[in-house]
C-alpha cells in the first residue's frame, strides 16, 4: 500500500512541477527506497522467527530453536559477524538480505534468495537513485545516470522518472509493479 501512496504522490507532484514538487518526487524516492528495504527486513526476520505461513501454504518454524521472540532475530543474526562491533545489514540491497537469510539459516531460503535476487528486481536502481537525492554527490550521480537513462549525467532531474519505458509505463510505475512482483515471489 505504501509503494502506491508514494507512486500517486510522485505523479500528482511531477504533473505540477516546480522545486515543490522536485522535493516531493524525490523524497517519494527515497522513501520508495525505504520501504523496500523495511520489507526485505521483515520478510527475513519474519521468516527466521517463523511460527508463520508463505503464500503458498508452507508453515515456516523458527529458523533457530534459541528464536523464542521476533525480536530475538536481530541479535542473533548480529552474533553471526565476526569481528568488530556489527550493525544490521544494509536490507535495501539484495545481496545484504540474502545473506542474512542463509545466515539466520531461514527455511524458506532458496525461495526468498531466487525472488530478492531476481535479475529483474528494480532496488538497485532506485537505491542508486534514491543515493543521489539523499547525498548529491558526484558518484552517486553517476551511479544514478548509469542505471537510469537521465538526460543529464551528474544532475539526474527526478520528473525525467514519470517518462515512459518501452512498455508503456513510466519508470517509477515500472519501479513500483517489479517490486511488487518480487515482493510476492519471496513470500511464496
């Protein structure tokens, strides 16, 4: 429901424009971002916890019998770092979940890896994206120009995202389905 709060923000603002609207579209952007990332965070956490069921009816138990609470989940995946003080996992990036599933050693792994890691999964363009807006800078930018085609390559302008793709959609409307696809492939 939230990815398409910020989606109909992101039109109803990019059809204005102006700086207002520029601040609005970019901040639906990285809350797009967010979103995604406090997703892959639940599903994992949901996931190890268990005591659940996936969309396609296979009933999850506790990754690890020490998994008493939900809330258990997060410091025991922490206890799995070597070295230095840990923090949580950088959820956003599909690599980062995946990792953290076969860490927590989740049931559902081979399921929420193929759909976290599917080659068309939009996150890493939108966290690209999302790092220019957040920090404008130089390489952020760059990263930003190179996974989406913005006409400018160290000023990505955020309204060029309501353009339309191939398909008929505009980008974030691509952004936005694609998640949702993945999204619903990993809670299978």
């Amino acid at each position: 429901m939230e990815t398409h709060w910020l989606h109909r923000e992101f039109n109803l603002a990019s059809s204005r424009g102006g700086r207002g609207a520029q601040l609005i579209c970019e901040m639906a952007i990285v809350r797009l971002h967010d979103a995604w990332a406090r997703f892959c965070r639940e599903l994992i956490v949901t996931s190890a916890f268990g005591r659940t069921q996936t969309l396609s009816g296979l009933s999850l138990g506790p990754s690890n019998p020490s998994i008493r609470r939900k809330g258990g989940v997060i410091p025991l995946l922490i206890s799995t770092y070597s070295g230095r003080v840990q923090y949580e996992p950088k959820w956003g990036q599909a690599t980062a979940s995946i990792d953290a599933a076969q860490r927590l050693a989740v049931q559902n792994l081979p399921t929420v890896s193929a759909a976290l890691g599917a080659s068309n999964s939009p996150a890493e363009e939108i966290r690209w994206v999302r790092n220019y807006y957040a920090h404008r800078k130089r390489g952020s930018a760059i990263k930003a120009t190179t996974s989406v085609p913005f006409t400018h390559p160290l000023h990505p302008n955020v309204f060029e995202l309501a353009r339309f793709t191939s398909g008929g959609i505009t980008i974030i409307e691509s952004w936005v389905s694609n998640l949702l696809t993945v999204a619903v492939s990993a809670c299978q």
